[in-house]
C-alpha cells in the first residue's frame, strides 16, 4: 500500500533533479552563446568593411598605375638640350681659336671653317628649334640637325688627327673629338627615349618547337 507513494516521491525528485541540472547547464551554456555570436558576427562584419574599403583603393591604384604613361616634359628636354646645343658650339669655336692661335698662318686657318660653319647652325638654326617647347615638331628637327653637326664636327677632328702634318697639338684636336663624340650620343638618346624617333621592332621569330615541349610527357 506504501509502495505506489514512494516511487511517485522518487520520480518526483528525479525530475527536480534533472531540471535543476538542465537549468545549471543552461544557465552554464548562455553567456558562451551570449559572447560567441555578437563577436563572430562583428568580426564578418569587420572583414566585409575592410574587403569593401580596400578594394576600392587597390582598384584605384591600379587604375591610377595605369593611367600614368612615361609622357617628356618639353620644357625640361628644351633646357637640357638647348645648353647642350650651344655648350657645342662654344667648345667647338673655342678649340678652333685655341688651334689657329697657337700657330696663326693663313693655311691654318683652314681649322676655322668647320667650326665656324658648326656654330652658325647650332646658334643660328638648331638652337631656335630646340628650345622651343611648344613645339615639338622644332625640337625633333633641331636635335636631328644638331646630331648631323656633331657627326660632321667629329669628321673634321679625325681628319685633322689622321693627317701627317699639324701646325698646333693634335691633343686639341682629340678632345675636340671627344666633345662631339659625346654631343652626338646625348643629342641621339634625347632623341630615342623622349620618342621624337622609334626605331621599328623586330618581327616575331617562328615558334619551332610544339607545343608543351618543355614541359614532358
């Protein structure tokens, strides 16, 4: 008779138990939870604003990259090839003077014509041209007139140096030489890398190998 009241107090205590020991656990679990899901969804949120504020910027640079193109600056090319062009001339007519004064005769003077004629068009032709930024047309024009004085000038010098006979120091004649020699090469390169000329590329060569042939079997 006792029975029945007994085993309805134990599974009244074991429910009580259960309860408590869920609730403890629920209790246990709910700040992890609590803390866990704010933070993962600030930090997605913080990854997707760093990938939407950075893409732009690197999609900026790169546009920016591209857009930037290796473009002369006429103004610079002018003064540096303008004091190039008359520092020529000035060399050039100086060396002359220095060579006919050394040993001034009527023969000798013949050392004054090429440089004479040289810095009448490097004054009077090429250096206008040069020097004008404006244009870049003049400044191509110039320097190739400029590149064809300093290949002439450095004619007479070698002429004068491979000649048996000289009434002033061949050394004069041989910096001379060398003072053309570096006009024409600066007056060239302004011409190559401001692109005022192009020099035509080279074809494509035939493929003769197949395909993957490096790669192997």
């Amino acid at each position: 008779l006792h029975s029945k009241p007994r085993k309805s107090r134990s599974n009244d205590n074991i429910t009580m138990k259960l309860t408590k020991i869920i609730g403890a656990c629920a209790l246990m679990l709910s700040p992890v939870f609590a803390f866990t899901g704010p933070s993962s969804t600030r930090i997605a949120s913080k990854t997707f604003s760093k990938d939407v504020t950075v893409m732009p910027n690197s999609q900026a640079i790169q546009r920016q990259n591209q857009e930037l193109r290796a473009t002369p600056d006429l103004e610079v090319v002018a003064l540096v090839v303008g004091q190039e062009n008359y520092g020529l001339a000035v060399v050039a007519l100086g060396e002359a003077l220095w060579s006919f004064l050394e040993a001034p005769s009527f023969s000798h003077a013949r050392v004054l014509v090429p440089a004479t004629v040289a810095a009448v068009v490097l004054c009077a032709v090429s250096g206008p041209m040069v020097t004008n930024a404006a244009d870049p047309a003049a400044i191509k024009l110039g320097l190739e007139i400029a590149t064809g004085v300093s290949v002439g000038l450095g004619a007479s010098y070698v002429a004068r140096l491979l000649s048996p006979y000289s009434p002033s120091a061949k050394e004069i004649a041989f910096f001379g030489l060398i003072v053309s020699i570096a006009g024409f090469f600066s007056f060239s390169q302004n011409l190559l890398v401001d692109e005022f000329v192009q020099l035509p590329g080279l074809p494509q060569l035939p493929n003769i190998f197949p395909e993957n042939f490096f790669q192997g079997s």
